[in-house]
C-alpha cells in the first residue's frame, strides 16, 4: 500500500525526541511530510485527524515508565480511520517500562492501527556536565538506526495491499501499566546572577511554568521536570538545587552508565 502524506508528531522539550522522529522520516522517505510539535501549550489546542491514506509518527518521552499524563487529553482526543501507525517512546537510557505498549493501546483506541514500534533513547532530562546520562544521544549511530528504521518501515508499508492486512504487533509490557504518573512538586531550579531574563526559557516551557516577566518565578505544581529551561539557558544561569532532582540525577548516573540501543517491533 501506498500513503499520499506522512504525519510527525512529538513531544520533545530538549529536542530528542524531534532529532529521532526526523530520521525516522527521513528513512520512510515521503515527499509529503507535516511535523506536529506539541510541545509548546498553544499547540496542544488543535486536535489532530488523520485518514487512512497518511501515515502518522507519534513520538513521545517516557516519564517514570509511562506516556507522559500532560499528553493523556490530547492523545485521547485523536480522531484516526484506520489510519496506520508509528509508535516512537524515548527514554533516558534506565528503562521504557509499560510506556511502548501504552501508547500502542492508546493511538489503536483513536482509530490507528500500529504498523512499527520503537523504542530509542535520548539524553535524559536530568542529565548535565557532572551527572552525564546518556549524554549526547541521540547520536550519530542512534539516527542512523532511526534511518534504518524508517527504510524498514516502508517496505513492510509496501508489502501489504491494505491496512487491512496489518497484523498486530506484539510489544512486551504488563497490565495494568503502573508505575507513577504524578511528578514531583518540588522547588529544584536555582537561578544565578547570570541571568539575563533574556525569556527564552520562559518561551520554551512545555507547560508555561515560568514567569514571562521574572523567570526566577517557577510554578512547581506545573513544572514536569523536563529541565528544558536548563539545557537551553544561553548563559547558563540554571541548575538543579541540592534536593531529590540531583539526588536521582546522581543514582541514574551511577546505576545506568551501560549503554542501551534501540529496539524495534515491525
């Protein structure tokens, strides 16, 4: 079967996410590519509808094992018609845990039907220059298996007459899912004199945590915890406090140093 439009969606506040789901499309190869970041507050008004005849990439970060619970309305309100499916999880190099599976079961709900799966793995949020984990990943060998990946998944594509003939796709994981979808509230982002409220970290925000006029101000009940107003500070005036971020950024330095590689379902 052929599909006249490829769809990319993500949710990728340190880019990752976005890094790996392009190479993905890059190795599918269409000519007719539409990226949906749902990062940003604004862009998770619009719901999404897709048909039959497009191929949809939703990639996602896993949080504590799970799809992140700030997507749970937005994916829910998906409307697919038999529209084949990619399911993207990236994780922080510990493990993706129920994520994978959850988010198959969520897009077949919505009318998709999972052609490939994958799981791939990005710099964790909580990573930096003293707690490296997975630093710099995605990495040249990651997008090339994204690469890989997207070429594999045009043949399967091509090997079938219809989705009709999609078989189903097992993916490893238990019921329920588990695992802690409430993040933490905690004060864990110091803000040095370096500062130059410039507001690109205020602009960022996933979830409009930080004041547009004074980003020393934080609202911990909205902040996720994706430490993206670190990363992306130009002057490098954000870091994490001593507390239970940096405590569990040193754990999963010390615990998950091995390496990890992508897996794929087709």
């Amino acid at each position: 079967m052929k599909v006249q439009s490829l769809k990319l969606v993500c949710f990728s506040p340190t880019g990752t996410t976005k890094s790996i789901i392009q190479g993905i499309a890059h190795g599918i190869s269409q000519s007719t590519v539409e990226l949906i970041d749902i990062t940003k507050p604004d862009a998770r008004k619009q719901h999404l509808q897709t048909s039959e005849n497009e191929l949809l990439v939703v990639g996602l970060p896993v949080y504590m094992g799970r799809v992140p619970a700030l997507l749970s309305e937005w994916l829910h309100a998906i409307k697919a018609r038999n529209t084949p499916a990619v399911c993207i999880v990236v994780y922080g190099n510990r493990v993706y845990d129920n994520a994978l599976l959850e988010l198959k079961d969520i897009l077949i709900k919505r009318g998709c039907i999972p052609i490939a799966c994958a799981a791939f793995i990005g710099e964790h949020s909580f990573s930096n220059s003293e707690t490296p984990i997975a630093e710099g990943r995605p990495d040249a060998s990651d997008l090339n298996h994204a690469e890989l990946f997207g070429r594999k998944i045009n043949e399967k594509l091509l090997s079938v007459s219809s989705v009709d003939h999609i078989s189903d796709i097992n993916i490893p994981g238990n019921y329920p899912y588990g695992g802690i979808t409430e993040l933490w509230s905690v004060d864990f982002i110091a803000v040095s004199n370096e500062c130059t409220q410039c507001g690109i970290c205020a602009e960022g925000c996933p979830v409009g945590a930080i004041d547009s006029e004074n980003s020393t101000l934080i609202d911990k009940e909205k902040c996720i915890m994706c430490c993206a107003c670190i990363k992306n500070c130009p002057q490098n005036a954000r870091s994490m406090k001593t507390g239970l971020v940096k405590d569990a950024a040193m754990r999963l330095n010390k615990l998950y140093k091995e390496r990890k590689e992508p897996v794929f379902f087709l």
